[in-house]
C-alpha cells in the first residue's frame, strides 16, 4: 500500500478566475503610485515639523475652528443625505410615474457637474436676492454665507453617494417580504424599522462613509457659498490653500496630516460599524 505524502501548505492556490498574480501585482502598483506614496509623502513631511511646531499648528483657534466646521458640516450633510437618500432611492425602485428616468438621471448630476458650477448656482438661490433666498430672507433665514451654505452645497454633492449604494441593494428585496410581514400582522413601520432597514444597513452605512468622506474633502461647490470668514464660515481645506499662498507650508502640511488621521478615524469607526452590522443581520461573510 503507497503512503500518501503529507499535503503540503501552499500560499498560491488554484483558482477559477486565472491571472491572480498578474492582477493582484498590477492593483498593488496602482494602490501604491496612487494613494501610498502621496500620504506616506505627508507623513514624512509632517514629521520633519517636531511635535512642538505640530502641536502649536494643531491647536491654533483658527485651525480647530476650520475643522470643527468641515467635519461638522460633513456629518451633518451625509445624515441627511442618508435619510433623504434612502427615501429617494425607495421611490425609485418601488414606484412608477411619469418622469422617473428624468429623476433617475438628475440624481447623477453632482457627478458630472463641476464643483464650482455647482457652488455658484447654489449661491445665486439661496443669496439673499436669490431666487429660494429672497423668500427666506423675511423669515430671518440666510442661508448663503454662512455655515448652513456649507451644508448645503455638502448635501448636494453627497446625495448620488447614499442612492446609488443603496439601490441596488434595495432592488434585490422582493415585494414579499414586505407582504409576508403584513400577513404576519406588521404595520408599515415595522416593517420599515425591523424588516427592511436591517438588510439596507450595511449599504446606508457605505453611502453615508462615502457621503462624508466627500464632504470632508471639498471645496469647488463650498468657497462661493460660504463666505469663507474665518472662526464663522471657513473650512479647512480653504485654509490650506490659504497657507500655501503665504509660503506656510509648514502650517499647510501640519493641517492636512491632521485631516488624514482624523479623516481614516472616522471611516475606520464607520467601517468596523458597517462589519458588525453585516455579521449582525447575516449580509456579509
């Protein structure tokens, strides 16, 4: 009888799909000339600074009152654009009516629309001669040139996130479910909260990270309506670029490494939520 040799460990195993080497090789070049480089550039830039300069630059009133109103902001606008998008998405899956496709393209419009277009005409609405601005104006609202411009113009640009990641996922859940859950005596509101979001979760908790992490970084559609005042109306990437034209790199650099950590804080936070919530309802590996 021939003994069988012990089945060896091999780090390559045979796959369905050929080329993993090439592929994984070629994603690895790409991640790294693309994103690695760039932020281990800063990294490196920001620890030639000395913890002292750092800490005097972190701590700046005008630097931490910059991040207070981008990262607010940012949060403010992806909660609401995962509320509204959810809705929004609902309807363009659930419901038929005339002009649904004309929707459907308009969601995807802060995608192709340059920032800056997007801010100037958000900022001829809602100035205070505008057209939506000259209604709000007598009701002691002004929306362009102060913070709530920048949330805003955040919400427009992060809305197409949370729809088009919620979606798709909400068009694989079948109509019976919903019916299998009323003949089990569920009001709509049960069915919405215990039956339906449970499974969207994961996707809402992806749209509302993407929503935010856009958020955190813009600028085009946020300069013209916000007034830019500084401890009032100024974001940080705005004042990076402030920095840059006064030859303060040191400063500009000090304010982005800060951004970077905060930034992958947050998203890994959102992450690890978005896992538990996979594992928690059975909708991910």
């Amino acid at each position: 009888m021939k003994a069988h040799s012990p089945t060896r460990w091999r780090f390559k195993r045979p796959s369905v799909i050929p080329g993993f080497g090439m592929t994984l090789g070629l994603t690895l070049t790409w991640l790294t000339l693309l994103i690695l480089i760039p932020l281990s550039g800063l990294a490196v830039r920001s620890s030639a600074l000395g913890w002292e300069t750092f800490w005097s630059i972190a701590l700046d009133p005008r630097t931490l009152n910059a991040l207070r109103i981008s990262f607010g902001s940012a949060f403010i606008a992806a909660i609401v654009n995962a509320v509204f998008g959810i809705i929004l998405a609902w309807v363009l899956v659930r419901y038929r009516f005339p002009g649904k496709r004309v929707i459907d393209a308009m969601v995807d419009l802060p995608f192709a629309l340059p920032t800056a277009v997007a801010g100037i005409a958000l900022t001829t609405l809602y100035a205070p001669n505008g057209w939506i601005g000259q209604f709000l104006t007598p009701l002691g609202i002004k929306i362009a040139f102060t913070p709530a411009g920048i949330v805003v113009a955040l919400i427009f640009v992060g809305l197409p996130f949370v729809v088009r990641t919620v979606q798709p996922v909400m068009e694989e859940i079948d109509k019976e479910v919903e019916e299998a859950a009323a003949t089990l005596g569920a009001n709509r509101f049960q069915t919405i909260f215990r039956v339906l979001l449970p499974g969207l979760a994961p996707a809402v908790l992806t749209g509302f990270a993407l929503a935010f992490a856009r958020g955190v970084g813009e600028y085009g559609s946020v300069i013209f309506i916000a007034g830019n005042l500084p401890f009032k109306s100024e974001i940080a990437p705005l004042l990076i670029i402030i920095k840059l034209e006064e030859y303060n790199y040191a400063a500009a650099t000090g304010i982005a490494a800060i951004m970077l950590v905060i930034s992958f804080a947050m998203l890994l936070v959102i992450n690890l939520i978005q896992s538990w919530s996979r594992r928690r309802y059975g909708y991910g590996a």
